[in-house]
C-alpha cells in the first residue's frame, strides 16, 4: 500500500509539474516571437537603411533592390537578435506571472526556482541555442553572400549611375584593355585601346583602337576602329582599318566588376602567384568589414574561414582579426543561454517584491549591455592581438555565464 501510494503520489506531481512547465512555456512562446519581430524590425530598419542611405538618396536605389538585400539580410538579423529575443520572452512571462501572483502560488506548490532555471536552460535555451547555431553555419552565409553579391552588383551597374573610367586589365594570352569609359549596366565600351604581344617575337605590341565598341558574354565587339603594327624603329609597318572586329575577353563581365568579387578573377591579380592572391582577398574581405552589414565575415561559413585563414598564413598576413571573427562566430548562439542565465534568476527574484520588479529590469538591462559593450571590446582586442582569438571570443560568454550562477545562487537561496 505504502508503494502504492507513493507512485501515486509521484504520479501526480509528475503531471502537476508537466502542467506547469507547459503553462510557463506557453507563457514564453508569445512574448519571444514577439521579441524577434521587435529585433528584425529594429536591425534591420536600422542597419540596412543607415548603411545605405546615401545611395538611395543620392542615387535614386531601386525599392526592389533595397528590399531583396533586406530580406537577404533577414537571416544574419535573426541570428543577432535571437539573445535578445529570449531576453524578451524571459523578462515579459515573468513579470506577467508575478503581476498576477502566479510565481508566489508556484513557490506555495514547491515548485523550487531552481527547477524553473534548468528548464529555461535545458527546454528553450537548448533549442534556441541550436537553431542559432544552424543558421550562422548553413542559411546566413549563403543569403548574405548574396545580398553582398547583388548590392555589389548594383553598385557597378548603369543605374547606379556609376560608370567606369579609364579601366585596364589583362585578358587572353597577352592582350591587355585600356577602356576610356565603361558602362557596366549596358556593356558599352567607349574610347577602347588594345595591346596585343601575340607570341613575344615582336618587339612592340599590335595596337587596337576603337572608338565604341560592345562587352557580351567573353567578347568584346569594336566598331570603326584601327590597327596598328610598328617596326623596331619604331616607325608604322601596317595601318589598317576595320568596321567591326570581335576580340576574346576570356571571361563575362562580371568576373572583372564585382560579381562574385574574387580579386584573382578580376585580370589585375596573378592567378599563378598565391601570395598576391591571397592578400588581395584578404584587403577586400577587411575592406568589406568595415560595412555593418556584412561584418564578421557573415558571409562566409566556419570551413570556409579556416581555408581562407590557412592560405593566408601561408602567404604571410596577419590573419589575427579573421581568427577572431571565426571563434566569434561560433560563441554568437552560446549568448542565448547566457542570457537566460542572466535574466530568469533575476525575474524571479524580483518577483518575490512588487517593488522590485522595476528593479530587476533595469538590472537586467544593465547586464546585457554590458554584455554586448564587453564583446565589442573583446572582439577589438582579439583584432589588434592582445587577446588570443579563441579568449577574445569566449571570455564575455564565460564571465556573465558565472555571473548568472552566481546571480542564481542570490536570488534564490530562499
């Protein structure tokens, strides 16, 4: 009877307490879709329009065009503002509960704090933390290499308003390209001069001179143009003239105008020397991360950062800030734990006073943006060399994660 009584009695507290972890789940869920939406709105309003303001004033930017790179950027938005979501959905189901004196009626029914704690951490802080870390190695790299690919697309395009003047590069087997002006949108070639060495006997290379011509696919078309051949003495061997000759660029123009952005496809890196490669690569990726948008090499996944950093040590540059970015990538879903550990302690013991409930939102408040202000710092630090990569990138997570236990202890020793 006494072993009966007993699974009974823990029958019924598994149910009472499966009950009550669903009610407080369900009180989460809300607040925390809520939250997201409040991030994407605010990131992505914020970053994206500050970031291009200036074209979209100065150079009339297509509404299409903003809103494809916006919802591109959707994804990196959501893996930023995932912490600050939870924050949401933590402190508004809390205070919800404790305005309602649902937290004192738990506590009445021996529902220890600590029990809420794990929950938070193991049923939505394992979840939300895995689902972060899915999308920052699969979805963002993808979308905001594309959102880098069309903005850098438009940005060399006719509507821009943009051409490009006096442009060399090197095409086929000896042939460079001087091009007075260039019309990237339309493929317009003005004022085009062409050496050619042919096959290096000659001691001056032929030259063709057009004064309009076309770029389609890998051909250039030049129109009503002439071509020259010189003598060792440096006077005209042949002067002939043409209505339209069709020269092999090699490759589209794209590849030579920022689409997908590869230096060495672009005609001014050799691609047989991989130090110049290298390094050209590594000038565009730190030029890129001086944009807000495409920072911390969210466009690139975790392997392909540690190729990148493995030929760029081999070719000599410093690759400290590229380190960092990519530990740091891999501590961004980790911060939704941490602030769970941060705010649910917190809540609850705020909860424990009306008086304080006022309180533990400006104490939480002021942890979290220490949090983001001390990762900002750390990232700086782990950039110019003073920390190690791996200590830049996880030193805020470990630090606030014992401040949360320690946070917990206080709150709810009673």
């Amino acid at each position: 009877m006494r072993n009966l009584k007993a699974i009974e009695q823990h029958t019924v507290g598994f149910i009472f307490h499966y009950r009550l972890y669903k009610y407080l789940l369900m009180e989460f869920v809300p607040y925390f879709i809520g939250g997201i939406l409040v991030v994407l709105v605010f990131m992505g309003g914020n970053a994206v329009l500050f970031n291009m303001m200036e074209h979209i004033i100065s150079k009339q930017v297509p509404p299409e065009v903003y809103l494809k790179v916006l919802l591109l950027q959707m994804p990196t938005f959501l893996v930023m503002g995932l912490p600050m979501a939870v924050m949401f959905g933590v402190l508004l189901s809390f205070g919800r509960l404790s305005q309602d004196n649902e937290l004192d009626a738990m506590r009445t029914s021996r529902v220890v704090a600590w029990r809420m704690l794990l929950f938070m951490a193991l049923v939505v802080g394992v979840p939300v933390y895995l689902l972060d870390a899915h999308l920052i190695q699969k979805t963002v790299p993808a979308s905001a290499a594309k959102s880098l690919d069309l903005w850098k697309r438009y940005l060399v395009s006719d509507v821009a308003g943009r051409p490009a003047s006096n442009v060399f590069f090197q095409g086929k087997e000896g042939t460079y390209f001087f091009i007075g002006r260039f019309h990237p949108g339309s493929g317009v070639l003005e004022n085009v001069i062409v050496y050619s060495t042919g096959d290096g006997t000659e001691p001056y290379p032929r030259m063709m001179v057009a004064p309009r011509g076309q770029w389609r696919d890998s051909f250039a078309y030049l129109n009503d143009g002439r071509i020259y051949d010189v003598k060792e003495d440096g006077l005209l061997r042949f002067d002939s003239t043409f209505s339209s000759l069709k020269i092999d660029v090699e490759r589209e123009i794209q590849e030579y105008f920022g689409s997908p952005g590869d230096p060495m496809r672009s005609g001014v890196v050799d691609p047989n020397d991989p130090g110049k490669i290298a390094r050209a690569r590594w000038q565009q990726s730190r030029s890129l991360e001086t944009d807000m948008i495409f920072n911390l090499s969210m466009d690139k996944s975790v392997d392909r950062l540690k190729q990148d950093i493995k030929m760029y040590k081999a070719s000599g540059v410093d690759t400290r800030a590229l380190e960092t970015n990519m530990h740091f990538k891999q501590t961004i879903p980790f911060s939704c734990i941490v602030v769970i550990l941060l705010a649910t302690p917190i809540s609850i013991g705020g909860a424990r006073a009306r008086s304080g409930i006022m309180k533990s939102i400006l104490l939480i408040l002021v942890f979290l943006s220490g949090y983001y202000i001390s990762t900002i710092i750390t990232v700086a630090l782990g950039h110019s060399g003073v920390l190690a990569p791996q200590a830049a990138a996880w030193a805020q997570n470990a630090a606030f994660s014992a401040m949360g236990l320690l946070l917990a202890v206080f709150y709810m020793r009673k």
